[in-house]
C-alpha cells in the first residue's frame, strides 16, 4: 500500500468526518458568538435607557437641594459617563429620594438596603465610627457593589483608570456624601475647629476602591468562566 492510500481525504470514516466535525463546531461557536452580540446589544440599549430616566430623575429631585458645587460634580460624573445608577447610589447615603430610587434600580437586591446589620463582611475595616454607623457605611457600600456587579465593565472603564486611579471627580463627590453623612451623625473626624477632610478623602478613595476592586475580580471570573464554557 502506497502512501496515497492514506490520504484522509479519501478515507469516508476519518478525515471527512473529522472534517464536518470541526466544522460544526466552528458553526456552533459562530452561533453562540452572534447570540451573545444580541444580547449584549440590548442589554445596553436598554441600560443607556434607564441610565438616561435617571440622570434625569438626579437632576430633578436636586435641583433645589444640592449646593453648586455637588451639581458640578454630579454633571461631570455623568459627562465621564459613569452610570447613572452608580451616582444615585453614592448619593443615597444622605438623600432619602435619591435611595427609594436606588431601592428601585437594585431590584431584587435592593433587600440589602434594608438590612438590620451586616455581620463580619464589612466592604473596608473602619472601627473608629460608632456600631450604627459603621453598619449604615457597609450597607451603603455593599449597596454600591450590588449595583456595579450589574454594570462591571462600564463602570471600571468610567471611574477609574488602569493604573488604579479613581476619577478625580467621583471621588470627590463621594468624599462630600460622607462628609454630610457624618456630620448629620455628629461622627466627622475633626482637625482643630475644623473637619479633617484628608482622612475622609482617604475614607471615600477606600470604599470605593475595594468597591472596584471586587467588581474587577468578579468580572475576571465571569469571563473565565465564559472561556471555559465556549471552549
């Protein structure tokens, strides 16, 4: 037998088998691939939809409430186009109307606004505050996650760089959040007569930090994952 007598394109139980095989499986992906297009297509149709009902919602319900400054801050966020639902869920902490619509945006989730406590799962260690406050900060926090964990890839291309530098701007507006948030509680750090806001800058680059960091990790595995599954 010659080696043309080997050639699998000839042989109708190997090679052409193999062939239509592969092929079918290259057509499966194909198919998959198209599929998740869709979907993420929609996805984000639907999610520069809300995002816009809710920048309009923060820009209402603060017009007449947030000083100049905070509004300045809050339209920078958005023209960065960080999410909507992230601004809204910072400004929770202290706005009663900006949490019944975060409430409505976590959906589901949103149960973790209302939790009593949260035991030994604080987002960032800070014992120096009160019990009662150092519960509100985590549920605000995890708040924030629950949120981000909806939009990963987004919000780590808006709010903070590849170097791990936050936008100066969120963090900023974060910072003034939990400035007004301790004050209301008689908890801000002081400096002299005054408030210390470097460690409540530091505070709010922390939270939000950790915050991102999770939602990084989570979305590296979700990809992963999908690796392994398409493959």
């Amino acid at each position: 037998m010659g080696l043309e007598d080997l050639n699998p394109l000839d042989d109708e139980s190997g090679g052409s088998k193999a062939a239509e095989v592969s092929d079918e499986v290259f057509r499966d992906k194909l198919r998959k691939t198209q599929k998740a297009q869709k979907a993420a297509k929609k996805a984000e149709k639907n999610s520069r939809a809300k995002d816009d009902r809710l920048a309009k919602v923060i820009g209402k319900f603060l017009q007449n409430r947030a000083s100049t400054g905070s509004m300045i801050l809050i339209a920078r966020c958005l023209d960065q186009n960080i999410p909507a639902g992230m601004i809204l869920g910072i400004l929770a902490l202290v706005e009663a109307e900006a949490q019944k619509e975060f409430a409505v945006v976590l959906g589901e989730n949103a149960q973790i606004l209302a939790a009593p406590k949260i035991e030994n799962c604080a987002i960032v260690e800070h014992s120096d505050f009160p019990p009662e406050i150092k519960n509100a900060l985590d549920i605000w926090s995890f708040g924030l996650l629950e949120f981000g964990l909806t939009q990963p890839t987004r919000l780590l291309a808006t709010a903070i760089s590849p170097e791990n530098k936050l936008f100066p701007d969120i963090q900023k507006l974060t910072t003034f959040v939990i400035r007004d948030f301790l004050e209301s509680k008689n908890a801000c750090p002081r400096l002299g007569s005054g408030v210390d806001f470097d460690k409540i800058t530091d505070f709010a680059e922390l939270i939000l930090k950790t915050v991102l960091g999770k939602i990084k990790i989570s979305l590296a595995e979700t990809r992963e994952l999908s690796a392994g599954e398409s493959d």
